[in-house]
C-alpha cells in the first residue's frame, strides 16, 4: 500500500494509546499488529512511535505527570488545517476545551477537547507530521467511531466542527448509527456515531488484521480479554476487545 500523506478535515488521522505500562503494551500490540517501536526519547516525554513495515501507524505514551490512575485508552485526533478555528467553535458548539492549541516542534499542533457528553477527542493540524502514513491494511488503523448514549446532540456538535454530511445507516431505534463523511469526489465516510449506552461515551479506534479468530486468541494469549467473539459484519469480521490495562480496542478482518 502507498504511503498516507494527507487527511481531509475532519477525518480522524492518527490515535495514540495513553497507557501507565508502555513496554507491556508492545508486547500486546506488536505480535497482534506487526509493530515495531521507536522511542523518541526524553525531549517527546517518551513518546513512542508504533511502525508497519517502517512507516508510523500509532503511538504510545505514559500518562501526563499526577495522571498515572487514568484509565488507558486510545485517544483519536481529527485533523484541523485551522486548528485554531475549529477549537474556538467546540466551546460554541457546547462542547469544552481542555488543552492547547499546542505546538509540537516539527511535527504541527494539537488540542484537547470534550463533545457535550463527554468525550474525549484531539484536533491535528499538521506541519511535518500528516498522521498514520498506512491506513485500511493490517496492521493499520482502518474505521474510529464515537460511542455515546446522546446521539442527536453528538451528531450536532461535531457537524459545527467539521462538514459532516451524517446519514443513518440503521433504523433509528433498535440499531442507531450515522456514518459521517466529507465532501469529495466519492464522498466515502471517515468515521461515525453509535448511539449505545455507556458509562463514558469514547472514540473507539479499529486496527485492521489478517484474521480475526487468530488475533482473539492472541488477545486472550497476551492477558487481554475478548469482549464478544467474533463476528462477521458487512465490513469485515470484528472482535471487541480490551488490552490488559483495560483500554477498548477493536480488531478487524476487512473483507
């Protein structure tokens, strides 16, 4: 697969796992996805790169300074060519501002924020780093999806951000779900929002894999725990899991 080099606004570009076991959770990820990890020392607070044949596909990082008893989860970044733009609309979307715009030398510029439910979620805009340079292919991140129980105000909150056109793709009630995509030529989705009741609505992130039933048994082989067995969809065969510090992760077999 070629080279990623660029996202449109609005489409979730790269993810990073907060996690107080970093080494253990390379020897989680890297049999299940191929990685390989390269620490950027000291000056990146130990932020480390996780690499598909070479190219950037994730990253791991410790939790920030009086945050080691946060729960380790992914966190998912849409990217933002006006980053100072789109932070300036979440608080006037009813959403709140947590951190930055913040620089990162080299790299571009990141902020926090949570959607009026509460979830988390990060903006990037770039300046040296694009994102995930591989994408849709194992190894790689391939679908990201909010899951919240407040789905009419989430679709309406992140719509103010970024020029979702959101169509719902279940019935509305049993099964609700709106993917969200971008104008384009194909006009293909990027993410999207599932209504279910949660504790703490999050972004869940997808990580494509040769097989499904192969990683569930590694999942439980490493000390993760397979949520649902799994299952086929008509995008691919999926498996819900967790990692063995507890962070949410789905694997997926794209058809």
């Amino acid at each position: 697969m070629p080279v990623r080099d660029s996202y449109p606004d609005g489409a979730p570009c790269w993810v990073d796992l907060t996690t107080a076991d970093p080494l253990g959770a390379q020897d989680f990820y890297g049999p299940i996805l191929g990685w390989e990890f390269q620490e950027l020392g000291a000056d990146y607070n130990g932020y480390t790169m996780c690499l598909s044949e070479g190219r950037p596909a994730a990253a791991l990082m410790p939790p920030p300074a009086g945050g080691e008893k946060l729960p380790a989860a992914w966190n998912v970044y849409l990217a933002a060519a006006d980053l100072d733009a789109v932070y300036d609309r979440v608080t006037r979307a009813g959403g709140t501002a947590v951190f930055g715009p913040h620089r990162v030398p080299g790299a571009g510029r990141l902020a926090f924020a949570y959607d009026p439910a509460g979830a988390a979620f990060g903006l990037w805009q770039p300046a040296g780093h694009a994102g995930a340079a591989v994408y849709g292919e194992p190894g790689a991140m391939c679908w990201h999806e909010l899951t919240t129980p407040e789905a009419e105000p989430a679709d309406a909150f992140f719509a103010e951000l970024f020029p979702y056109q959101q169509k719902q793709i279940g019935d509305g009630r049993s099964f609700d779900y709106t993917a969200w995509s971008l104008p384009g030529p194909q006009d293909l989705p990027v993410c999207g929002r599932y209504r279910t009741q949660v504790v703490r609505p999050y972004w869940a992130s997808y990580f494509a894999v040769v097989d499904a039933d192969h990683a569930a048994e590694q999942v439980q082989g490493l000390g993760g725990r397979v949520l649902r067995e799994p299952f086929d969809s008509p995008y691919g065969r999926v498996v819900p899991c967790a990692d063995p510090a507890g962070a949410l992760v789905t694997f997926c077999q794209l058809p």
